[in-house]
C-alpha cells in the first residue's frame, strides 16, 4: 500500500468508527448528485436515523480507497456500528423487508 | 437489442452463478450518458449458489463475477439476487431504480 492509500484507510476506519451510522455517497443530505445516493438517505430519513455523510465526488482518493476498503465497487456505501451493511439495493431491501429497523437500532 | 458490453455481462453471470432466471437490462437510456450508452444496467439473477448467502455476499458473487466490466465501461450496476423460493415468493417483481440526478459526469 502507499502512503496516500494507508492515510484514506485510516481517515475512512476513523469515519466508521466515530459515526454509528456513517454513508459514503455522491453529493449529501441535501444535493445528492446520485439517485442511488438519494434512496439511501431518503430510507435513513424515513427511519429517523442519526447518520453521517461524505461525499466522494469532493475527494477522489477517498473515492477510490472506499471501494479497496469494502472490496466493493460502487457507491453509495452504508456502515452501521463499523459493519459494512451494503449499498443501494440491500439498504432497500432490508427496508422493504423490515429488518434495517433491527440493524439501525441502537445496540444495547 | 443487446449491445456488447450487456452480452458479456449476461455471459459473465451464467458462467460464474449457473442462474436459473437471468435478466440484463440496459438502464443507461435514464442516464445522463449519449443514447445507445451501456453503462448503467440492473441483473435481476436467480441462483442455487445464493442459498443460504447474505444479501452482501450475494452482491459480492455478482460483483466479482463482473469485476472486469465494473472496471471498465459500467458505472453503475443494480443487482436484485435471489434463490429459486425467495423469486416465486415475490412472484418476479423488483424495485425499480432511482432515477438519475446527474451525477459525476464520468
């Protein structure tokens, strides 16, 4: 890994260990520049959730060093208590199906 | 009519996961990209190899599967991963995509 690749790490395991509820995404709460991004926040809202975002748009090597983080390509990217939990289509799912109630509570 | 990139993506997925249902549906035409664009898609991909899979490890089979085309030309790519039970439960209805906002432009 290089330098640069060893900082984003660290920056992004900071994000997700200093916010329960943390979303990279594209654009953020208010001017998503993704609709993918856009459900995902939407669904949050919905759920009254407290969450964090950062926008990847604004940061190309964080862009990049979340997709090597997760070993996953695309964005929106949602973790919950530093699990990685997925992106657009399972935040979506789990929501239809009622079990990202469970997984946004707060544990006990 | 199915253009390049969508064939290899429909060859892709039936070589790695054997699916039983498989749809590759080119959704760039709701994009912010020139017409005829293939880089937005959604697979709908019904599966033996899904079973007892997390939604998270069924989306990393598929991405895997497509590392190459993810690497490439696809921006964006909607996966709805199913076993055989889970798609005649649902009776072979998905969500639809969010609609685009522009985006980054790539």
């Amino acid at each position: 890994m290089s330098d640069v690749e060893t900082e984003t790490n660290t920056r992004i395991r900071e994000l997700i260990d200093q916010n329960r509820v943390m979303l990279f995404m594209k654009g953020n709460k208010i001017f998503p520049s993704c609709g993918f991004s856009a459900q995902v926040v939407q669904i949050l809202k919905h759920h009254g959730a407290d969450f964090q975002t950062f926008n990847v748009l604004a940061d190309p090597a964080m862009r990049q060093g979340i997709k090597v983080f997760s070993e996953w390509p695309t964005i929106p990217q949602l973790y919950v208590d530093g699990e990685f939990v997925g992106g657009c289509d399972i935040v979506t799912q789990l929501h239809n199906s009622g079990e990202l109630e469970q997984v946004l509570a707060p544990k006990s | 009519m199915s253009g390049p990139v969508q064939d290899s993506i429909h060859d892709a997925l039936v070589a790695a996961l054997a699916p039983t249902v498989l749809e590759v549906i080119n959704e760039s035409g709701n994009h912010n990209v020139p017409p005829g664009s293939e880089t937005h898609f959604k697979v709908i991909v019904v599966s033996p190899a899904f079973e007892g899979k997390t939604l998270v490890a069924r989306h990393r089979a598929v991405n895997s599967a497509l590392a190459e085309q993810l690497a490439g030309p696809v921006h964006a790519l909607s996966i709805q991963a199913f076993t055989a039970p889970q798609w005649a439960e649902r009776g072979g209805v998905v969500p639809d995509s969010p609609p685009c906002l522009g985006g980054s432009k790539r």
